[in-house]
C-alpha cells in the first residue's frame, strides 16, 4: 500500500491568498470577474 504523501513535491510550499472588499457600486465588475473565471475553467478543462 503506497503513502498518500509519496505523489506531495518537496518543501518548501507557498500560499498565494487574495482579498477584496466589495463596496456599493461593485456589482457589474463583480459580475463581470464571474464570467471571466467561468470562461477560463472552460478553456482550462
């Protein structure tokens, strides 16, 4: 039985983590960051 561990690259590892706060007015560019995440995953996939 192999390690679950055995396929995880080598240290050291990073995190990238992204933050926003969304104000009044935001809802098209928000809208719009949807679609754009959307069409990436169907090109990515």
């Amino acid at each position: 039985m192999s390690s679950p561990n055995q396929s995880m690259p080598r240290p050291p590892y990073y995190a990238v983590i992204f933050t926003s706060r969304r104000t009044l007015g935001d809802d098209a560019g928000y809208a719009e960051m949807g679609l754009m995440s959307r069409l990436v995953s169907l090109v990515l996939w």
